[in-house]
C-alpha cells in the first residue's frame, strides 16, 4: 500500500505477558517517535472558500 | 457459451415444477445490451425469462444469504466458488441449494468493447458461433473474438469449471494453465512505498463512495457494514482521500482469504477503478502463505479461522 516503512508494527504478545507489552509499546512509540510527523492518513481541515 | 440459455431454461423449468425448488436465481437479459441482470424465479413459466451469454458478470452468489427456501441457481467456476465460501461460512445450508453448474470460457468486459468502437453507443448484442460475438449500434457493426475482450479476472481465470454442483449445462471446458495470475501485483510489489502509495492514492483519486464494489460483493454480507456505522463512526463518509483510502483498505481485508476474484466489484463501479487490485495482493498472500485459494472445498476451514502448528510466523508456534 506504500504506508512509511516503520509506522505499521506487528506484534503477538499475550495477556500474561505485561512486561513484553510495556516493551514492544516503548520501543514502538520510540521508532514511531523518531519518524516525525505522519505524512499519510492525515485528513486535512475542511477548507471554507 | 451458446445454447447454455435453452438448457437452463429446461433445468429451472422443470426443478419448479416439480416443486424441488421455491425459487430459481439466474440471470435475464438487461434493459440495455451487454448488461444482464439477476432474476429470481418462482413459476416454471416464466423459465423463459432466463438468460445465459457473456455479459453475466455479477456475482448470483450475493441473492442466497441466509435464505430459508429451497433455491435453484446457475453457478460458473467463481460463482461456484463464492458459494462454497457462503457454506463454510454458514450463510447458507447444501441441502438448500440445487446448482446447475456452467463452464465459463469467459465474460467480456463492457468498457473494452466499448473503446473499440470509438465509445459509440452499442445498440445490440448478439453471440455467435466460434467464441466470437456482433455489436451494432447507429451506422457499426462490428464483429470481436471473445478472447480479446475478456474481463481481467477472467483471462487469469484457472477455475473455470464449477468446482460444486448437482448438474452441468454442458460438458467442462478446458482450464487455463499458462497464465500469470499475478504479474501485476508483483509489479506494484517492486515498487518503493512512495511509488505504491502515489499508484494506490491515484486509482481511487475517481471513487464516488458510492459502495457499488461492496454491494456486488457476495462476501459482503454483514448486517451494518462498519461504513454505514455512525456509532463509532470507523470511516468518514467524504470523498477526502484518506477516508475514501481507509474504506476501500478495509473492505479489502474484510475479504482475505475469502475472495475468489469474481471481478463483480470491478464490473460495476461506475468510474472504472480496477477495484480488485486490492484484493488480488491478498489472494496472492493467501496462496503463497498457506497455499489457499478461496472457495475450492467444503471440507477445509478458511485459514484465517483455523491455527495450525505450521503456521508460516515464528510468534504463533
């Protein structure tokens, strides 16, 4: 589909699993982070002519 | 395809009247050439009104969900399939259904002919012997080989044949065996994500939202389709290109692993958007991952609703 390489993660983690979620959640928001603003799937203000 | 018409005529005919059947779904000619439209039947006279050629390209699949009456339908190779796919589904029982099975060379796709006669008003319709067929219109005529208009799906087509039945037509026809059913994704595949998301953003730029490829669809079934949902409101209901991206993405996951590429989708949108370049990545996906294609037994469960201890990710094991 050509969404930014990086931005879309996949990853199984079980719910008795707290501490590799905390981590997979870090280390994502940390790589998501490092990318900057989204440049796709932003929807825009309606513009008023 | 010729004389399929007499012969489902004779087979609804009879199964209503003897009453094996309440209802018998096929097709009839349109109002205009090249459009033919569902039908369903209830009295054995009105068998007439059935049609076969061509131009039968939406989905018949779509009129069985969770009906409770006896029904006769006419299936090609993916409209059997998308059957099959109801069944393992549970939309609908086999012992509800009498299928009478056609081997499909084929359909045409309108837009093709239509370009080839200078985008003049084709007036009629008209098969003829050899795989060929004749349209006319004000001041044309011209006779086209049926192999040089096929729809896209159908010219990658290696199902032709009904794989679910209670009886045939005709005798089967010959299955295509060299044909590359995905060279096109593999050429979006190489692409660079920029690239990919310019060719994806550019053939939906023309979507109306008008929900046409959804409605044709005979895996789009559900009772509240998550777009006509106000509450969440999963998508936006403007034409914005990120809402029109975010629907056309989920309505080609909700169709993985369970699309037999029918093509009914691209046939009707109104603005021409090859639709089923969307689907055709995850059925390639399927294949290639847990060697499925969609529809073929009533005996395997759908992979996406099954865990097997060979699954192809090391996460699951």
């Amino acid at each position: 589909m050509g969404i930014e390489p990086g931005r879309l993660q996949f990853s199984w983690v079980s719910s008795a699993e707290a501490g590799k979620f905390v981590e997979v959640a870090r280390e994502v928001a940390g790589e998501v982070e490092a990318l900057g603003p989204v440049k796709r799937f932003v929807k825009g203000r309606a513009e008023v002519v | 395809m010729q004389g399929y018409t007499d012969k489902i005529r004779e087979i609804a005919g009879k199964l209503l009247e003897e009453g094996k059947v309440d209802v018998f779904i096929g097709y009839k000619e349109g109002s205009v050439p090249m459009v033919n439209e569902p039908v369903i039947i209830r009295e054995s006279k009105k068998a007439d009104l059935l049609f076969w050629d061509v131009n039968c390209s939406l989905n018949l699949c779509n009129y069985i969900t969770k009906r409770t009456d006896n029904i006769g339908i006419v299936a090609s190779g993916c409209n059997s399939r998308s059957i099959v796919t109801h069944i393992v589904e549970n939309q609908i029982k086999r012992g509800q259904l009498y299928i009478v099975g056609i081997p499909c060379t084929g359909m045409i796709d309108h837009r093709a002919v239509q370009t080839a006669v200078g985008d003049k008003e084709i007036l009629e319709f008209e098969e003829l012997e050899g795989d060929k067929f004749k349209v006319k219109g004000e001041g044309f005529e011209k006779t086209l080989q049926n192999s040089e208009f096929l729809r896209s799906n159908c010219a990658v087509c290696t199902h032709r044949n009904p794989v679910i039945y209670d009886e045939m037509v005709a005798e089967p026809v010959e299955e295509q065996s060299d044909v590359e059913a995905y060279k096109d994704v593999e050429e979006i595949e190489a692409m660079d994500p920029d690239k990919r998301w310019e060719f994806f953003s550019s053939i939906i730029s023309s979507c109306i939202r008008c929900y046409a490829c959804r409605n044709a669809c005979p895996l789009c079934y559900c009772p509240v389709c998550f777009v006509d949902e106000s509450r969440p409101q999963w998508v936006g209901k403007s034409i914005d290109p990120t809402d029109t991206m975010t629907f056309h993405l989920l309505r080609a996951y909700h169709c993985a692993g369970r699309c037999t590429d029918c093509g009914a989708c691209e046939r009707v949108c109104p603005v021409g958007i090859p639709v089923r370049q969307f689907t055709k990545k995850l059925n390639k996906d399927m294949e290639s991952l847990f060697s499925w294609e969609a529809g073929l037994s009533l005996d395997q469960r759908p992979p996406l609703d099954v865990y097997r201890p060979d699954d192809y990710n090391d996460f699951i094991r």
